[in-house]
C-alpha cells in the first residue's frame, strides 16, 4: 500500500535512476503536446458548463535536464460542487492503474477549475493537492471554471517545499509551460525532378 501510495505521489521508489528520473525540486519546463492540452481542456468543459470545479492530472516523464514531458492527461473519476472537488482514494486507484504502475508515468501537474478570477490556492486546495510533498511540484487553476480563454488564461503554483506554494507571474508561466505542436506537416506533395 506505501509503495501505491507514493507511486500515485509522484515518487518513484525501489527504481534506479535509469529507470526512472525521480521528481526534482524544480521541473525547468513542462512540455506539453498540443493535443493532450486540448483533450485536458475538453474534458473539464462539462464540468465548466455547470459551473463545477472539475480538475485533471498531467503526468509523463522527466528528462536528463529536468524538463517535464507530458504523454497523458487523466480525468479522475471526482465529486464537484461549484467551490469545490473530491478525487476519492479509489479513483487514484484507477489512475495507477491506468497510467502510473504499467508506464512508471510521474505526476506533473495537477489541474482544477475556479470560480471568478480568484486564482490563489485555498488552504483546502493545499491539503488536497496530490503534490503537496513534492518541491517543484505544480498546480494549475483555470479561473472563470475555465469558460474564459482556458488555453492562455491560466495560473501556475509551484510547490517550494515545507507547504509553501509559489504563483508565477504570467511571463514565467509562458517561458515554462510549453505547448508543443503535437504534430507538423510540412509535406509539400511537390515532384521531385
Ligand atoms: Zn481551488
């Protein structure tokens, strides 16, 4: 059960490095395919339409140069009010299952909707962060229950250790937080002669 527990944290344990790059204190960047971006925004839509606080995961991998490589977006099975969300025990289960346990996948951001602009971290969003124990860690809040530009209208917290939390200005958000096309298609079907 420890050993579940911290996989589903984040923490790698019984692996060598090569295996697997443990979570570093700071993730420098955090590559995201662009299509795994918009499959996270779409799947928080419903719970933006009602005005519901819907979160998501991120997870992937952590290069040599502590980059952090999105592959999967996850949308845990919740419970949502219009201030709040619960992701039970057991959905976490199912996470590991799914992408933690047969991949080695590491959580790399943790997503949730706001109501209105407050894009602070509450206390409660502190003790509910699946990263609470993990420097560099990050949060993501959507405000507006991400009806508002989603793509860009965003807010990052980094976890800097002993349950204090960072927010970023928007211009380290956009030299960290990468979208990276997912695919690029510069075919130009011309003959060659
Ligand atoms: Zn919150």
């Amino acid at each position: 059960m420890l050993s579940l527990l911290k996989k589903i944290f984040g923490i790698s344990i019984g692996q060598t490095q090569q295996e697997q790059r443990q979570h570093p204190l700071r993730l420098e960047r955090i590559i995201i395919p662009s299509a795994i971006w918009h499959q996270l925004i779409s799947m928080l839509e419903p719970y933006g339409q009602q005005r519901y606080e819907g979160a998501a995961l991120l997870y992937g991998f952590i290069s040599k140069s502590n980059e952090g490589i999105v592959t999967t977006a996850v949308c845990p099975k919740q419970y949502n009010t219009s201030r709040t969300y619960e992701i039970p025990f057991e959905s976490m289960s199912s996470v590991a299952e799914s992408v933690i346990i047969p991949y080695r996948a590491l959580l790399l951001a943790q997503v949730h909707l706001h109501p209105g602009d407050f894009t602070d971290l509450s206390p409660k969003d502190m003790k509910k962060a699946l990263n609470r124990s993990i420097p560099g860690g990050i949060q993501i809040i959507m405000p507006h229950y991400g009806n508002i530009q989603p793509e860009q209208n965003f807010v990052v917290h980094e976890n800097c250790g002993n349950g204090a939390w960072r927010k970023w200005a928007a211009s380290e958000r956009d030299s960290r937080i990468l979208i990276m096309p997912y695919a690029v298609d510069l075919r130009s079907f011309e003959r060659v002669v």
